[in-house]
C-alpha cells in the first residue's frame, strides 16, 4: 500500500517516477528471503513463551495501529483531489458560481421531475465599456462583485455564469416568486464596486420566461433570452418576464 500510495502523491507534487512495480517486487523478495532464513536456520535468538505473546500483541499492534493510521490518510488525500476536480467541473473558475455545463445537467434532471418553474437570464449592462475604460482585472473585480451579490439576493436559486457577462437563474423551489429579480435588478444598481484604484457603479438587464411541459428546456431558455434583449432595447436596468 505504501508504495502504491507514494505513487500517487508522487504524481500530485509532479515528481512522478514509475517505482512501484519494482519496489512492490524487492519488498516481496525481501520479506521472502527474510522468512525464508528463519524458517531454513532456525530463529536468531529464543525467547520466553510469555515474551514472544508480547511481542506478538505488541507487533500486532503496531502493524494495525499504522495500516489504520496510513489507510486513513490515503483516504482524505484522495477525497480532497476528488472534491477538488468536482468543484473545477462543476464551478466557474472566476466568480465560483456553477458553469454553464453543470447546470444545464441539473436542469435536465430538474426537468424529469417538473421541477423547473421559471428561468431567467441576466446581463451586465456595457460591460464591454467597463474593460475598455478601467481594464479587464477591474472587469474580472466587477464580475465577482455582481456574482457574490446574485448569491446574497437569490440564495435560494441556482446561479450560472452563463457566458462572459451573462448569468442563468433558476428557482429551487416553487414559492420563490420572480420578483426576486426586481429585488436582484436594485440590490446591484446600488453597488459601488471597488475595483483597484476606481469605484464602479453597474446595472444588470434581466429577461424570464416561466417554464411548462408544453415548452422544452431549450426553448425556454430562447424565451428567456429574448426577454433579456427586450430589456436591452427598452434602455437597459429592467427586468422583462
């Protein structure tokens, strides 16, 4: 197992060298040979019965004591870089909201037990001209900012950054009501966002459509984005259901 395992480790630190096979074989030679010399020759040396019950539950303790103690550390190390790669599959790199994959399968699985209810998509209003003016790091700054308060205004929802500067939300339950989104739409329009040296107000243009067996799931996020563009065209910072 420790041989195994080191290969492992050996592989995250980037120091990977393929010993284990032949450190598995020289670790069962010399075990053999060992064994072997004590069963030909006879013991080293003789101990009292009641000594070599000792050490026998002494030994037995130990070996124990350090699978345990060994198998467990294996056990979180790999449990850590599996939760690792499922948040890198699962999460947008930048804003830590889930991507646009992850949520497209918690929609299918959503839809198979009809528990989609609206869907709705959001925009940063000129976003172009914010990375234009102050650069992209104070946009990457704003995009975060917008991420975090999507998080705060609509807890209970699942939030995607869909694209770039767009976001996808959906309803976890039935009794969220979209004027979550109206709420949403004026909790980022009084921001003021620190971005190194400026301070940067934005508004966000909000589209949804509410979702029904009649309509597939593609075709209302279509529905949904067509209401978002309506809120571009009627002068941005709106919300259009």
């Amino acid at each position: 197992p420790i041989a195994f395992f080191s290969e492992y480790l050996a592989r995250r630190v980037g120091e990977y060298k393929s010993l284990t096979g032949l450190s598995s074989i020289g670790l069962v030679i010399i075990y053999f040979v060992s064994t072997g010399i004590t069963v030909i020759n006879g013991a080293v040396y003789e101990v009292e019965e009641s000594a070599s019950h000792v050490f026998f539950v002494l030994n037995s303790f130990f070996v124990f004591m350090f699978l345990i103690g060994y198998s467990a550390l294996m056990i979180s190390v790999i449990k850590a870089s599996e939760d690792k790669l499922a948040y890198m599959a699962h999460n947008d790199n930048l804003t830590g909201l889930f991507n646009r994959h992850y949520l497209m399968e918690q929609l299918r699985l959503m839809q198979e037990t009809n528990s989609i209810y609206w869907i709705a998509l959001a925009d940063i209003d000129k976003f172009k001209s914010i990375n234009d003016i102050y650069g992209h790091s104070s946009g990457d700054d704003v995009l975060k900012a917008v991420a975090n308060a999507m998080n705060e205004v609509c807890e209970d929802c699942y939030i995607a950054r869909w694209g770039g500067e767009e976001f996808l939300i959906v309803p976890k339950h039935e009794n969220i009501n979209k004027n979550i989104l109206e709420n949403l739409r004026e909790y980022i329009e009084k921001l003021e966002i620190t971005a190194g040296e400026h301070n940067i107000k934005v508004s966000i243009s909000i589209g949804a459509y509410d979702y029904s067996n009649d309509l597939k799931l593609e075709k209302t996020i279509i529905k949904a984005d067509e209401n978002l563009y309506v809120s571009k065209n009627s002068g941005r910072n709106r919300v259009t259901c």
